[in-house]
C-alpha cells in the first residue's frame, strides 16, 4: 500500500492521485504507472485493495445523499415559510385597516415576488429530494455489487490457497515416508514391527515402507496438479473477472457523484438566478413595459396620492352644511316676531297623501297637500307589497306593505333626501280604496306617505327616507312567514330527499346572486350584510324556496353583502358541516402534509368519500369561489382570503377542540381553492 504514493510519480500526493495539473485539468498516469497499478490489482491482494476503494466510494455517496436530504428539507421549510410569509403580507395589505391605493397594489405585488422565489425554492427543494433518492438508490445497488464480489472473489482466492494448503501437507507425508523408507534401506532397525502373523522381517518392512513413499508420491503429485490448476483458473479467468467488476463499480459510483456534485451546482445557480430575475427581471431596449423590479415597485408607492384618495373616499359622508346661524332678539324682548314657516318640528300633524303625478313637489304646495281632504283614497301603487319584491302577507286594504330599504343599486340617504321624486301610480284597475284615513291611523304605524313632511326632502319614497324606521315593516310581514318548507338548520341529505335537487335551492339562489352582482363588490363575503335584512330573506327560504328569485335585485334589497351573510349562515345552521364530522380528522391529518401536490390529492380522496349531497354543494360552492377569486384585483378576496372566511362556516367553528385546527381549517379550503379544476376535472 505505501507503494500507492509513488505511482504517479508525485511521493507527496496522497492515494495515488496525480499532482501534475495544467489550467485546472489532471492528467492521467502515464504508461509504466498503469502497468504497476494493473501488476499491483491484480495480485493476490488486489481485490481486498479494490473492495476498500469502492467502500470508500459508497461512503462518500452516502454522506452527499444525506447532505442532500438534510438541504432540501430546510430548503423546504425556507419555502414554506417564505409563502406563508408572503400570503399573510398580502393579506395584511388588504385590511381595510391598512392602507389602500398603491400601497396596497404595490405591496400586493411585492407578495407575489416573495411568492415567486418561494416556489423556485420549492422547485429547488424537490430537485435535491430526486437527488438524495438517485443517490440513495445507487449506494443501495453498489453495496449489493459489493457484497457479492467480495463473496466470490474472495471465495476464489480461498479456494487456490486450500489446495495449495493440501499440496504442503501432501509434500510433508511424502517427506516423512521417505525418511522412514531410507532408514529401513541402511538397516537401521530402531524398534521392531509386529504384523499380523507376528514381527515382520526386514524385507516386509522395507517393502512396505516403500508402497507408503510410493502413495504419498502419487497423492502429492495429484495435489500438486489441482493447486496448480486452481491457481491457473483463478489468474486467468476468476481473478480479472472480479477486479474488472469491482472496478467498474468503482468507476460507476464515482462518476455518478461527480454528476451528482455538477447538478447540485448547477440548481444552486439556476435558483440565485431565477431568484434575481424575479427581484430584478432583465428588459431588453424594445421591453419599454414588462415586469417591473421590486425596486420599481417600492418607488411606484404614491403616498400623496392614497392620501388624496383616502379623504375623497369620505366625501359621501360629510353632512349637509347647514344654515348659517344669525342671531334674532326673542320677541319677549322686542325682537321680531317668529315665522312659523322656520318651525319644522311643530307644524302639525301630517296626514297620509296620495302620491302626486308630477316628479317633484314645490315647496309652496306642500301646506296645500297637507290641508287636502282627509278621506281621499290612496293608491295601491304607494302601498302595495309587490312593489317592493314581496308577496302580500295576508288580504285587506290595510295591510302594512313591506318596504324596501333603498330603491337603488346600493344605499345613499343623502340622494333620496335631496330628491322629491315618488312612485308612480298605478293603473286604475290595481287601485285599492281603503277606509277614510283619519288622522293618525293605527294600521300603518311609523309608515308616512310621501309629501306628508315637511321641508326640501319631503317627497322622497317611504323606503329611501332616513329615521323613518323603513326596515322595520318588512320585518313584521317577511319575517313573519310560516316555516311550511323549513331549509335552514335541515341537513343536505334531507333536503336532497325532499326537494329532489344535489344543491340546495337557497345555495343556488345565493350564488347566482353573488355571480350576477357581487363578484366585483369589494370585501364580498367579508364585509357584513343587514342582520334585519338575512332574517327576512331567511324567512322567505323557509316559507316557500320555490318562490325565491334572487335574479331581481329587488328581492334581496339590493343588499348582496346581506345574500352572502345569507349562504354563510345556511353552512353555520346545518346539524353537520359541509365536510362532515365523520371526515373531518382526515382533512386536518392531510392539511399537515408540508408537499402541496401530495396535500392536494389527499384532499381530493377525502372529497371523493363525502356524501352525494355534500360532494355536489361543495363542487358548485368551490367553483363558484373560485371565480370570486379570478376578480380579486377588484374584491380584493383572494383564496386564501375566501379561506379564512368559509373555513369555520363549512368545517365547524373554531370551538372548543378545533381551535387549534383553525390555521389547518384555512390550508384545507384554500388547498381546495387553489387547485379548483385539479380536483373536481372529472366531473
């Protein structure tokens, strides 16, 4: 072994390896110093010499292969981590507490670059895994090849040394025969030899002494010829077979790290590169507008700009300015006398009008309207409930009509008390003649017929006038509805059987809402709708679903944040969530698997297992979130946002034992959303 250092003529290079090196490159031994090497491998400690090098080699491989495991599962958690980082700074940037405008956008985007290196980090994660696993599989198989080249070269090398064992002991008992034999021949007769038939004379012991000589002659010969051939086998045929074998697994483990080693660079390179691509992407001359740089987006914060925006986006809410406020000597004290034009709160008693034809109430004919004749007749058109997209409660004339709390696409007090327009009239024929009104009529309660105010913003409808208590009369009549065909708190099986429908008629009815009127409403299924307003419509799904048609907005008060409080509280009421309690330990044991792909199709098998019912509503809400996503740029409910709201509604509340399920609860659901057309492709 020590005349390893020496074979490549360098004594100061270590096991062999040559020292003379040109711009980096090693040359290879020269001719002598192979033949030495192959004289050296091919003696009789040759393969003990190879089986430690490919010991060697295997160990080596080994320790990269657990280098490579140990990277890529803190290359995963460095990715794990950095979107989870990015998904909570996005969502933080879309608190309605956080700033808006460009910061917001900006920080958006900041997030999605942080996602980008998050998933090259993943990416790069999982070519270390392949890695590890090629290289493990390796070592496994050159361990094998090891093994059984060590069994059998080393077999062979015993068995030559065992005949030539047998050879030696065959040559010492013909040694000693002949001793004996050369002694008998001189005469000397040391002890006497008894045979059979008595002592045998000195010819019968010389003759057989010479028969001993000549068997061991003859066995040694033999031995003598089968060390011989063993040996001969084993240097041309057995020998070479194993130290080539051996040395191509040697060659084979070697050149596989070496590869091993040249990727692992090569990813390390592509994953700083691609990172910096994605900080900072490279335009050529004609890119004028592609992807900017995370400097560039820093840069595009505009802060005068989101101040700006931010007080405009008050604008709405300012009040009304008031009358300048002159001082007037009270006529006790000599001033003027009081108008009591300028006494609004102590006119009298407004009585119930019918509405007037034309658009608009002039002030001066107020006092006029007023002073009409009591008993006149009102319309059904100011009264009647299906004008505000209900049924009627019950017959008779005096009826309260359930009123709407706006007659607009949204809500806007300051509109309907600056305007004067009303209703129009009926047609003659729909015209109910109620009983004379008397002054205070105990049947309409708070309602107050238009024009019967006074000041500007008398002539506004009932259901736009703030302080009236609009909201309030619908409640007495929709809410009051009989549960004839009850849908909230039944389970999905139940209304499966008794509707005939996979989804059920209020689940469709709110998403065919939402998809016609909310996707691009900021904070939907976020921002809270009108609590008095989801117990009517609540009222009206267990009245009679049938007759529910969210397609009008009138029919849900223009008010969709208040349908999607509606669908969330159908999944809160149900006696077992969406994703029942039967499967909902396998969703939290699958929501811990850290790979997304291996997540996601554990979800999908979970999916697959659920009830008929539960398996088509969850289907038509999860494609119906799914394009509530595709317009977060405008809603701002992105999937994981979406996530944090539906989780507790469709796996259970965050009570008692599921508390700490909460953030697996959000991974479950946004998983689901995330990979929407993956787990339901098939149907």
């Amino acid at each position: 072994m020590t005349d390893l250092k020496v074979v490549n003529g360098d004594s100061s290079s270590p096991q062999g390896v040559d020292s003379s090196t040109s711009n980096g490159m090693t040359s290879g031994p020269g001719d002598a110093a192979k033949k030495q090497r192959d004289d050296i491998l091919h003696s009789d400690i040759g393969i003990n010499i190879l089986l430690g090098r490919l010991k060697q080699s295997i160990a080596s491989a080994r320790d990269f292969s657990e280098f490579l495991q140990h990277r890529a599962k803190f290359e995963d958690q460095h990715a794990a981590g950095l979107r989870k980082l990015s998904k909570m700074n996005y969502g933080s940037a879309q608190r309605q507490d956080s700033r808006q405008g460009s910061f917001a956008l900006q920080m958006g985007d900041v997030s999605k670059v942080h996602d980008k290196m998050a998933e090259n980090g993943i990416q790069f994660a999982s070519s270390l895994h392949q890695m590890h696993d090629d290289l493990a599989e390796l070592t496994n198989n050159m361990e094998r090849g090891r093994k059984r080249w060590k069994e059998q070269g080393l077999n062979n090398e015993k068995r030559v040394k065992d005949a030539e064992s047998l050879m030696e002991k065959a040559k010492a008992r013909l040694d000693s025969s002949a001793e004996n034999y050369e002694r008998a021949k001189t005469g000397d007769s040391s002890g006497r030899v008894f045979g059979i038939k008595g002592p045998k004379s000195a010819e019968q012991r010389e003759e057989d002494l010479h028969r001993k000589v000549q068997n061991a002659d003859s066995d040694y010969h033999s031995k003598v010829q089968a060390a011989q051939s063993a040996r001969q086998e084993n240097l041309s045929s057995l020998r070479p077979q194993a130290v080539k074998a051996i040395q191509e697994f040697i060659a084979e483990c070697d050149s596989a790290l070496t590869l091993q080693l040249q990727k692992f660079a090569s990813f390390n390179e592509r994953l700083l590169v691609n990172n910096g691509l994605v900080i900072s992407p490279i335009r050529s001359a004609d890119e004028a507008f592609g992807m900017p740089s995370m400097r560039e987006m820093i840069q595009r914060i505009d802060n005068e700009k989101d101040f700006h925006a931010y007080v405009m986006s008050n604008a709405s809410t300012v009040p009304a300015k008031g009358p300048d406020h002159t001082y007037q000597k009270h006529p006790t004290l000599g001033g003027p006398a009081q108008s009591t034009t300028n006494l609004p709160y102590k006119q009298d008693k407004p009585q119930p009008q019918p509405p007037a034809t034309s658009s608009s109430f002039q002030p001066s004919s107020m006092s006029s309207n007023t002073a009409r004749q009591p008993t006149q007749p009102m319309p059904q058109s100011a009264t009647s409930p299906s004008q505000y997209g209900f049924p009627p409660s019950g017959p008779g004339p005096h009826q309260q009509p359930p009123e709407r709390s706006f007659s607009g696409p949204g809500p806007n007090p300051q509109a309907s008390m600056s305007q004067t327009s009303i209703p129009p009239p009926q047609p003659p024929q729909k015209t109910m003649t109620p009983p004379p009104i008397s002054p205070s009529p105990p049947s309409y309660g708070a309602f107050k017929p238009p024009g019967s105010s006074g000041g500007p913003g008398s002539a506004a409808p009932p259901s736009s006038r703030p302080g009236m208590g609009s909201q309030q009369p619908s409640a007495n009549s929709a809410a009051n509805l009989p549960a004839y065909n009850r849908v909230f708190g039944m389970s999905l099986d139940e209304l499966f059987r008794r509707d005939e429908t996979a989804v059920p008629l209020v689940v469709y009815q709110c998403i065919q809402a939402i998809d016609l009127f909310g996707l691009e409403m900021q904070g939907i299924y976020r921002q809270s709708g009108s609590a008095n307003h989801v117990h009517q419509l609540k009222a009206q799904f267990d009245h009679d679903p049938s007759r529910v048609d969210f397609r009008n907005p009138e029919n849900f008060f223009h008010d969709v944040n208040s349908v999607s409080g509606l669908l969330k509280q159908f999944f809160r009421e149900l006696p077992d969530p969406l994703f029942t309690n039967e499967n909902y330990a396998d969703f939290i044991e699958a929501a811990r698997v850290e790979d997304p792909t291996q997540r996601r199709d554990s979800l999908h098998a979970i999916i697959n297992n659920l009830p008929d019912p539960n398996y088509a509503t969850l289907r038509a809400v999860v494609l119906h979130l799914n394009r509530v996503a595709e317009h977060q740029e405008v809603n701002r409910m992105s999937t994981s946002n979406l996530a944090i709201c539906f989780a507790p509604t469709m796996m259970g509340p965050h009570t008692g034992a599921n508390m700490a399920d909460a953030g697996l609860q959000t991974r479950v659901l946004d998983t689901i959303l995330t990979n929407t057309y993956q787990i339901f492709d098939e149907d």
